[in-house]
C-alpha cells in the first residue's frame, strides 16, 4: 500500500514556512509560538480530498494517477532541528519545501536547511513566498499563478525575474540547477520554484500540484510499504493536554500502531517498555480518540511509566521481538547522542532536537561542546564552566530552559534558537575584542616625538626637556630610539605643569625624563626619536593592527624600517 509521503518545510525564520501551512489548512500555528517563530516540530495532516479542493484543475494537468492519500506535513524551526529525526540513519523527511522570501533571498538558515537535505540526498522544491510584498504587485484571487504574473506590470514582471534569476544562480552555488515550476524540463534534475504568497494565497495552488506530482511520480516505490507491521516513528513533542495529562506528539513513518501495543521508547540510559494506552488525532479542533493508525501519520499517545522519554527519540512496537526491539532502540539512540570534549561550552536545553540544533550549529563554527544534556542549569553546571581555563569557554547556553545568574560564567538562555547563537557571537566578538584591548595595553605603542628648542631643563642624572608627540601615542616608561635605530633608554616620567602623566597623545607637548641620556651626545635639540619597539611586541602589533589608526600603521612601517637597516629580517 502507498503511504503518504513526509513532507518537510523548511527555510530561514519569518520567511513564512508556517503561514503556508496555515493557509492551507486555514489555522493559526505562529500566534501560539514564541515571537511567532516555530520552535519545535510539529505535524499536519493533509487529506488528498483537501490537495484536490485547493489545487483544483491543476491537478489534472499532471496528466499521472494519483494514488497518495494525501501528505503529512512537518513543520520546522527556522533552524534544523529536524536532524534529531532519524530513520535507520536517514532524515525521515521524504520530500521538503524550502520556503524563501523573494525579497531577502537565501540567508543562513536557508543555506543550512539545503545543505542538510543534500546530506541526505533529500529531493526538494522552492516556496519563493511573499510575492504580494514587490512594488506593484496587484492582487488577482482565484487565477491561475502564470496568468496572475502576466497581468502585472513590465516593471513587476521584470522584478519577478530578476529575484528569480538572482536565487536561480544562487542554487548553482550548492551545485543545483533551478528553474520556475513550468519551465522545468526535469524534475529529476531541476529544483521546481514556485512564486507564490501565503497572504493572499497566490501560487499556493501551484505549489501542492508541483508537490504532489514529484511525490507521486518519484517517491512511489519508497511510500508503498507494509502498513500492517508493527509501527516505528519518532518522539515529536512531550506535552501536557487538557483532560488527558502527559501525552506523547509523535509520528509513525512505517506499520500499525494499536491500542494496548507494546512499545519500545529510547531514553539516554535504556529503552523503556510500557503499553499504549490511548491514540488520538486532533480533528475540527477536538481530540479524536483511534483504535489503530497506520503511516505515516502524526498521532498523540497516551502511555504510563513514561519518565525519562525525550524529544527525539525513536519507538518501536513490540510483538514477540522484545530483544530485538531493545538492541535497535539503542543503536539508534546512539545516532543521536551528542559526542563531547574535554573541554568547552555546555550547552543545555528541553528537548533532544532543540539540543541537536544548537550543538550541531556550535560544532559547524568549531566551538568545543564540554557538556550537553537536557536538564536544568545545576550548581555542578556552573562549576564546571567556571573551571575551564579559558576564559571564552566558561559559558552556559540553554534552549527553554530557566535562566540562572552568575557573575563568573556567561550564561545565555532563549526559547528562541537563532537569538542564542546571535547573542553567543556577539559576546564571544566583543570579548576577544575586549581581551585584544587590554593586550594592546601592556606592548609598547608607535609614537614619533621629537624634542622641542629651548626646552633642555637639564642635560643628564636624568636628562629632562621638552617634546612633540608627532604620531602615534607615547606613555610612560617607552623605550625609545635614534632615528639611526640606536636605543637610549626609557622614559622615566612625563609631566605638563608638575603633573605626572600616563601617556600623551598625538599633537600635545610634555616634559620627559630619561635617565641614560646627555643632551648633546644621544640627543639635541630638534631630534626625532621613536618608541624603541621589542620585535615580539611588532609582531602582535601587527595581528592587532584594526585596533591602530591608519598614521599609526603607517609609523609601524617607519619604525621596522629603521630596524632592518641593522637587521634586515626584524620582524618578518
């Protein structure tokens, strides 16, 4: 028997993955989500008697049988979280919509929901959303898209295909060729892209007849599968339902699943085994108690002794297999626990894919993970980051999970994923900048001085006049050099009316002291001198050079001139 396919959309945040549902099934998802954004994923049922109402004609145009029962939808965050969703080590996602809005075109989150659907070789097609939002878009309801395009204007038509060709050549980058849906030549080569606006609900009509005929002419041998074997699906959501307590938001990709089966569910220690006690389907808003329901389907179960179950993880239904059940539970749990380090981060949140999201991202940008559980942050959690010897890695980071104080650990915690990896960046930037800058402190800094006429207060056991600091900034106990490259000594003590000075800066005059020094030996009136820079210390000068003035930069180039007049590789 032929299943319906799983069909996953995906995209970067606000680019309207979830509005396409809703106006397809005519609910409301975002306004239950935290700032409207989908956190976690959720399932839609769509029936084919629903496709055919709303595709209508276009359907028949496929000119192909259509034998799909429909297509359950799985709603994403804007980041993969879906990757926690394994089967037999492949995404369980058997088609994907990735939704982009015409006017911001791929972003991050869109380039790492196509790169993971390549990974598992995942066949997709393209939403172009929010076409209602160009300049001169004029509305046409109940038209087919083609002739609702060509009733705009030349300038609207040309908007269309220049952000069409822009994303076109943007797929080439991944390596895929792409096309609008009806100058397609093959869909097994080509990525279909649908114009379309879940507003006003233009081009929706389009996008499930594209869908629905690449489901039912390329995936057909993969969705005919035995329904009437024991279920296998994965744990979408533990939640709290009105009347009925704890119950479990999954999904079955294979077989049957029965009131009072025997299932199998992975857990971070061991699988636990305990009956289904209750299924149900939301229908028209209401709870809809089932007998049986075979995939792929997104049902609710009801269960008791389920402590320990997580988000995530995969169940299986028991018949005379108990052993076998259990050694396969485990494998696959141990496709989806996190590996760790010595040392790192430790990243925290409530679910297995909310925690597989952000790890996942962490690892991509090479950010060692120490610890990563579901739990809340402990006095251990803090203990442990407060440890780590460097300073960047004594950070907390937790999905939905209740935030602590500490001043001695950087603690980070959103419900929403993306606003933690922004927020994470953002302090790791200023504070290496911040640690740069205080390095930049202790090296000795590009000044070019140079000693003013009628100034000498005394020539030696210090000698003490009068300087210009020319470029750069000079400060106290400097080292400084001839312009032949001999050094002189350091700077005792700088000084403006009797007041001691930390450094001076460009264009003002102070008196110094230098205590090896003879006016009319190393130096006289009118001589240039320069910060006497250590080599080590040019060398992260350099490295740091952002944090310098472009004259500054200019008077590091000065001064290793001058050194590698006597040494010609200084600082190479």
């Amino acid at each position: 028997m032929i299943r319906q396919p799983i069909a996953l959309l995906c995209g970067h945040v606000d680019h309207g993955k979830s509005s396409i549902l809703e106006k397809i099934r005519e609910i409301s998802i975002t306004r239950q989500e935290a700032e409207g954004i989908t956190q976690t994923l959720k399932s839609y049922h769509l029936p084919y008697s629903q496709i055919k109402k709303i595709a209508g004609n276009l359907i028949d145009l496929l000119q192909i049988k259509i034998t799909i029962p429909g297509i359950l939808f799985l709603d994403s965050p804007g980041h993969a979280a879906f990757y926690n969703l394994r089967k037999r080590g492949g995404n369980l996602a058997d088609i994907a919509i990735v939704v982009i809005d015409i006017k911001e075109g791929v972003m991050p989150q869109t380039t790492e929901s196509i790169d993971i659907l390549r990974s598992y070789k995942t066949p997709f097609l393209i939403a172009l959303n929010k076409i209602d939002t160009l300049p001169g878009w004029r509305q046409h309801l109940n038209v087919p898209l083609l002739e609702d395009i060509g009733s705009q204007s030349e300038q609207t038509m040309k908007e269309i295909e220049k952000r069409l060709y822009t994303l076109v050549s943007k797929l080439s980058e991944f390596g895929f060729t792409g096309e609008r849906f009806d100058r397609v030549d093959d869909f097994t080569r080509q990525v279909s892209i649908v114009p379309c606006s879940a507003k006003t609900g233009e081009g929706i009509p389009e996008l499930l007849m594209v869908m629905t005929g690449l489901a039912q002419k390329y995936l057909e041998q993969s969705l005919n599968i035995e329904i009437k074997g024991p279920a296998k699906g994965t744990i979408l959501e533990i939640k709290e339902e009105r009347g009925v307590g704890k119950i479990l938001d999954v999904i079955i990709y294979e077989g049957t699943i029965k009131q009072g089966d025997l299932i199998g569910i992975g857990t971070l220690q061991k699988p636990l085994f305990t009956k289904v006690k209750g299924i149900f389907e939301h229908e028209k808003g209401k709870l809809s108690s089932k007998k049986e329901v075979s995939a792929a389907r997104g049902i609710l179960i009801t269960a008791p002794h389920i402590e320990g179950v997580l988000a995530g993880m995969p169940f299986h239904i028991v018949k005379d297999n108990r052993e076998e059940v259990e050694k396969s539970l485990q494998k696959e749990i141990k496709e989806v626990l996190i590996e760790t380090g010595k040392e790192g981060i430790i990243v925290k949140a409530d679910t297995l894919g909310a925690l597989e999201a952000l790890t996942k991202l962490l690892k991509e940008k090479g950010i060692p993970i120490k610890k990563a559980d579901i739990t809340e942050i402990s006095k251990t959690n803090l203990a442990e980051a407060k440890s780590e010897k460097e300073p960047l890695q004594r950070v907390i980071l937790g999905f939905n999970i209740k935030p602590v104080y500490s001043n001695e650990v950087k603690i980070i915690t959103s419900n929403v994923i993306y606003k933690i990896i922004e927020e994470y960046e953002e302090w790791i930037k200023k504070s290496k900048a911040e640690q740069q800058h205080k390095q930049l402190m202790h090296l000795v800094y590009p000044a070019k001085i140079q000693i003013l006429r009628g100034t000498i207060f005394r020539q030696s056991h210090p000698a003490i006049f009068g300087i210009r600091v020319l470029e750069g900034k000079l400060k106290n106990d400097t080292p400084l050099m001839r312009k032949d490259g001999v050094s002189i000594g350091s700077i005792k003590s700088m000084q403006v009316e009797g007041k001691n000075l930390v450094e001076i800066e460009k264009n003002k005059e102070a008196a110094i002291s230098l205590p090896k020094v003879t006016v009319g030996r190393q130096v006289d009136e009118d001589s240039l001198l320069y910060s006497d820079i250590p080599e080590n210390d040019f060398v992260i000068l350099k490295k740091l050079k952002k944090f310098l003035k472009s004259d500054e930069i200019e008077l590091l180039k000065e001064i290793a001139l001058i050194k590698r007049k006597i040494r010609p590789l200084w600082g190479i």
